[in-house]
C-alpha cells in the first residue's frame, strides 16, 4: 500500500499563469528511495512542498487534484499537523535555522510534536550521534560550517523519526565528499527504519546509485516515472546531460596571454587569526578559463575575492592589470534596482545598452523591466551573471555560479564562458564535473592550503 | 547563569536607569553596561553600540534646541515659527545630557541582552507567551542577520567595481536591505511551520531547577527597581 500518494495534482503559485504542476499522479511505497530530477523551475521543490501540505496551505494559489500522505489529506490537515509523519529538508539551511544552539535546534521539532519532555533530550542526541555530530550538540549555529549546518539539519529532521523524508537538493553548497556522504547517511537511515525518501538533486551520478526510482519533470509534468535501470535509458534518450560527465561545450582556444591576475604567496585570515590562505600562489592569463575546486573552508572563496580585489591579503603581493568583477555566490544580492535592466546597469554607469546586450549573452531578452525578485531562481542567477558580464571584465572571477543550476544549464553556461577567448576567468566550484567542462586549467584548494594543478 | 534572571536583571538596570533622579546615577549605569558590551566580540557589538551611543549623542544635540528653558545661555540663534527662537541654555543642556544617559542605559540594557544572552534558554524558559518570546528572540537575531546582508549587498556592489559612497550610497541598500528581510522571514516561517509549530499539545526540552545565582539575579533585579526609585 502506498505511504504517500498525489492524483492528478496541479497547481499554480499566486499571481502565476503557469503552473508549477501539472496533472501529476505518483505513488511513493515505504521504505523506498525515489530520486526527482528535472531542470530549474521544472517543479521538483513545489512537488516536495506539496507531500509536506506547505502548498497549498503555506504558499495559497491554485490547487487541483489531490495528495494523501499516511492516509491524510493535506488539504484538510496542516503542514504543522503533518509534521513528524513528514519531515523535510531544504536547500538552504541557514533559512531553516530557528534557534541558537544546535541542541535546541535539534529538539525544536521535537517539542512541536509533543514528545514527552524526558525523551526530547535523548532523541535529539541519538539524531546528531546517528549523523556524526553528536560533538556539535553545545556549539553555536552561527559557528558551525556549511556542511556542519546541513548535518545538523537532517538531524532535526531524523529526530522526528518522519514515515516521509522530503530532501530538496540538500548538498547544493557541499563539496562532492560532504554531498556523498550526507546522501548515503540519509538513504542509509532512512532505509534501516523503513522510511519512504523523495530526493531532488542537481547531480544525480551519486543519487542514481543508490535510489530505487527516478521521476522526471518536464515543465511541471511528470515526463518519466520507473525504476532506476530503465530511467538511464530514458534519460540518455532525452536528457542525455543528466547522466553523462558534463558534455561538449565548445573549443576554447586558451591564447595564454599577458598575466592579468597573479597572486604571490598570499596569506590571509579573518578576524578569529586563523590563517584560511597560507601562501597561495596563482596566475591568471588573459585568455584562459581556471577552475578552482578544494572541500568545504579550504580557502577558494578567499582566494577568488584577493583576486578580484575585494579582500587585501595580510601578507604576500597580489597584481592585477585591468578591471576585475566578481560574481558572489548568493543570487539574492543582485536586486538593487527596480528593473532587470537597471540592475545590471549598474556596474556599468548606467549604460543601458551594455546592460541589454549583457542580458541577452545570458538568454534574458524580454525580462529587462521585471523587478528582480520577481524573477525565477534560474532567472535570477542568471541575472547576477549579467550583472558581472555587463562592465566587460578583464578578470571575471566566479563563485559557485552552477549552485542549484540543472546540468543543461550549466553546459549553456560553460558554452557563454569558453565563447570569450579575451578575458582571464576563474571560476570556484565543488562541481568537478563542470569544472571538467569549462576549464583550460583545474588548480586544486586543499586542506592543507596548498594549490595543486590537477 | 540562567537567561531568565539575567533578563529580569538588565530589565531592572533599565527600570533604575528610567526611574533614576541624578545624571550621575544614570551614567553610571550606563557606564556599567557599556563595559559589559565592550567584552563581546568586536564584530558583534559594533551595530549594536553604534546604535546605543548614536541615538544617544542625536538626542543629546538637538533636545536643546527644541526645549526652551530658561538659565544661563550659552548661544542664541535664529527665531523659526512654530519652534521660536533657538538657543541653547544651561539647563536645557543639563537636561540633554540627562536623557541621553537614560536612553544610552536602556539601549546598552538591550544591547547586552542581545549580546550575551543564551535566546533559545529564553525561549525555553518561557511557561506561557512561547510564541511572543520566540519571535522576540527572533527578532534580536536580526540585527546580526541585517549586518550580514548588508555586507554582502556591498561586497556585491564592489564586485562589479561600484563603491557604495556617503550617506545616500549607503541608503541605498535599505530598500533592499528590507525586502531580504522579508523574504528571509518567509523562507523561516514555513520551515517552521514543516517543523510543526504552531501544532496544539507542544511540549519542552526540560530545564534544569535555577541555582543560587540565578536566585540572586533576581533579587537584585528587585533591588535596582527600588534603588532607583528611592535613591538614584
């Protein structure tokens, strides 16, 4: 019998002519792994969001169809009424963060279910021992790092003992060790207690290993759903980037040219004294694309910003020829301005030519006097990217520009970044894949803080 | 020490800095408090004593020029209607300087309750009004959480070669400053709600029983009440 299930589910978020879901009908077994894949904005996280009641309920909107999740109807029961039966994790942890510390954190959920105050305690503790954190149970959230963060949080989720574990692309910000090993720790959990998981990722090669099924969206459609050996065949067939190792995205002749950016046994640290950068040396060329890849807090962020001029090393010469951008990480900092275009303009004195022609590059046209939150997550990193590319740099330093982005996004993007033979660009990923994809050069950030070629 | 007697307690310094007679007696509560501030990490405190000491130093500027006391004037400037003529008098500036203290008290108070405070004991603390005290303890975690965006607005900005330059480059950023805020706040409510709150029959991590400091916190939340009223 199915834990939890949807029937011809359509919705539409308010003030949207387009549904986010369409006509979708999926049954999930207990105990069963199923992996949801498909492009930004397809509606993987809406349909996570409706097994756990948060739509219709917490977003309003338009809502046919019907979702049962342990025999309850969610349009009759509350997300709050639900939880426990259903926990979710998402994307973001610092958003889902209510308390200070980590214990608290943990049994915050707990104490909403009404669990009897002297087991709180003790499951809490179980949870963050059954992740590997159980050290972290006194610290500080604000202390912790990103991939602390995130184990703390499915710990929370854990704790509730959930019949449904909703993951909405949990290791967006983890390296590929750390996204490895939270995914096989919450697959492996979750199967020990028969518990039923829905798993949306941006890469999937981890996933595919060890999930049972595969659901596809396609526009808020449910374009395939089967067990995992025939999904590789589909997904070949029709999506082939969602399964291979990054694709073709062009030639890039790298010209090797004059130095634009050379950082010489740079040394940095914030204000805790502890040195995150311990004599890096690096050199960037006009002409050449370097990736950047290392775990989680070895430096490459410090890094990218002592190149683009945004941090000034405590030690070490650090040279650059010509004007640098930096592309943060976090899309939500490019919303200055009430239009697109303004916003983009920006960085280039308000030059709106250069600013429509910068929104074109990155496939934009027709968005320039939307307001940028009202702009899809897609939309809006690609509205960031603009922003960057607009004042034409001579170094173009990236941060994670592929966090949350689906795979055949990132090969357009590896397309527009390896189209420019002129400039020098870095760009800082986990993604080794698209790192693969776009780069002339991979220089690896150890632990140790030794920059390697690879 | 427990959160709850520590809370009681600056509310007591703030009631005493409020009910207080003598700029002495003020500033030297203020004093006090300040100095608990100035041990907290320098990342931390800076919004915070910013805040405190600005509003009290605007206070203490301009109250003299829309009182009219008599004493001895220092300075006699221009007649405005509605406001008449400005000056500035001995006693209008003694009793500036006597309300900027209060306000810095009371503002220190909440600095140092936002500083040095465990908020999730608080919370925890709480036997009726969960709801109010979490979303007060929410809302101290804004402060810190507003700096940050803030820098990563700037840091966005230089990104692209711009320098948030003076008063107005700064201003700027509240407009967007704000709406983050908000959207921050939505993204938290419905994890909230996922997590189930708001759900009838919660329970609580149980506390353990207050000691003797906490019990002499509280006493001396009493006793700055009462001093202040009769003494200070």
């Amino acid at each position: 019998m199915a834990l939890a299930r949807t029937e011809g589910l359509s919705y539409a978020y308010p003030g949207s002519a387009v549904p986010a879901l369409r006509d979708v009908s999926v049954d999930l077994a207990p105990g069963q792994v199923t992996l949801v894949l498909g492009r930004s904005g397809s509606g993987k996280s809406t349909l996570l969001r409706a097994f756990a009641g948060l739509v219709p309920h917490f977003h309003g909107g338009r809502f046919s169809g019907r979702v049962e999740v342990a025999g309850l109807d969610t349009r009759r029961h509350h997300p709050a009424r639900l939880a426990g039966t259903v926990a979710t994790l998402f994307q973001d942890p610092e958003d889902q963060v209510v308390f200070t510390r980590v214990l608290n954190e943990v049994a915050f959920g707990l104490e909403n279910v009404g669990t009897p105050p002297r087991q709180i305690e003790g499951r809490a503790l179980e949870a963050l021992r059954s992740v590997g954190a159980e050290h972290l149970a006194g610290r500080l959230v604000t202390e912790l790092s990103g991939g602390e963060l995130q184990r703390v949080c499915l710990a929370a989720t854990l704790a509730l003992e959930p019949q449904l574990l909703l993951l909405d692309e949990p290791t967006s910000q983890l390296d590929p060790e750390a996204a490895k090993a939270l995914i096989e720790l919450a697959l492996q959990l979750a199967r020990d207690r028969g518990t039923s998981v829905v798993l949306s990722e941006q890469r999937p090669v981890l996933p595919f290993e060890i999930c049972d099924r595969v659901l596809f969206l396609e526009d808020g459609r449910l374009a395939f759903d089967g067990l995992v050996g025939r999904a590789r065949t589909w997904l070949e067939q029709h999506h082939p980037l969602f399964v291979s190792d990054g694709g073709w995205a062009g030639v890039h002749r790298p010209t090797h040219g004059q130095v634009t950016c050379r950082l010489d046994g740079v040394s940095f640290a914030y204000e805790d004294n502890l040195l995150v950068l311990d004599s890096a040396s690096i050199e960037l060329r006009r002409g050449e694309i370097v990736a950047l890849v290392g775990p989680n807090g070895s430096g490459k962020t410090t890094l990218a910003k002592l190149a683009a001029g945004l941090l000034e090393p405590l030690s070490g010469r650090v040279e650059r020829r010509g004007r640098p951008t930096y592309l943060s990480q976090d899309p939500g900092r490019y919303v200055l301005r009430e239009r697109a275009l303004d916003e983009v303009a920006v960085g280039v004195d308000g030059d709106l030519a250069a600013a429509s022609r910068a929104l074109a590059a990155v496939g934009l046209i027709g968005c320039e006097d939307r307001h940028p939150r009202d702009l899809s997550s897609g939309e809006r990193e690609r509205l960031a990217l603009a922003a960057v590319l607009a004042p034409d740099p001579d170094l173009l330093v990236l941060d994670e520009p592929t966090r949350g982005v689906d795979p055949e996004r990132k090969l357009e993007l590896a397309a527009l970044l390896r189209a420019n033979t002129t400039r020098a660009t870095l760009v800082v990923t986990h993604d080794v894949l698209f790192a693969k994809t776009v780069a002339d050069r991979i220089v690896s950030l150890a632990p140790d803080r030794e920059l390697a070629n690879v | 020490m427990r959160p709850a007697p520590a809370a009681a307690l600056l509310f007591g310094l703030a009631a005493a800095a409020l009910l207080a007679r003598h700029t002495v007696s003020v500033a030297a509560l203020a004093a006090l408090l300040l100095l608990v501030c100035l041990r907290a990490p320098v990342s931390r405190r800076w919004p915070y004593l910013v805040g405190a000491v600005g509003s009290a130093a605007a206070l203490f500027v301009l109250t003299p020029f829309v009182e009219r006391l008599p004493g001895t004037v220092y300075w006699s400037g221009p007649s405005i209607p509605v406001v008449g003529t400005l000056d500035v008098t001995s006693t209008e500036l003694s009793g500036a300087l006597f309300n900027a203290c209060r306000l810095a008290a009371v503002s220190l108070a909440f600095a140092v309750y936002a500083l040095w405070l465990d908020h999730d004991r608080l919370v925890q603390a709480a036997g009726f009004a969960r709801r109010s005290v979490l979303a007060v303890a929410l809302a101290t975690r804004l402060v810190p959480a507003l700096e940050r965006d803030a820098s990563g607005l700037v840091e966005a900005l230089r990104g692209r070669g711009v320098e948030p330059e003076g008063l107005r480059g700064r201003a700027r950023l509240l407009s967007p400053l704000l709406a983050g805020s908000l959207e921050r706040s939505l993204n938290l409510a419905e994890a909230m709600e996922a997590r189930g709150f708001g759900r009838p029959g919660a329970t609580r991590l149980p506390q353990p029983r207050w000691g003797a400091r906490e019990q002499v916190a509280l006493a001396g939340a009493v006793l700055a009440v009462v001093v202040g009223a009769l003494w200070l």
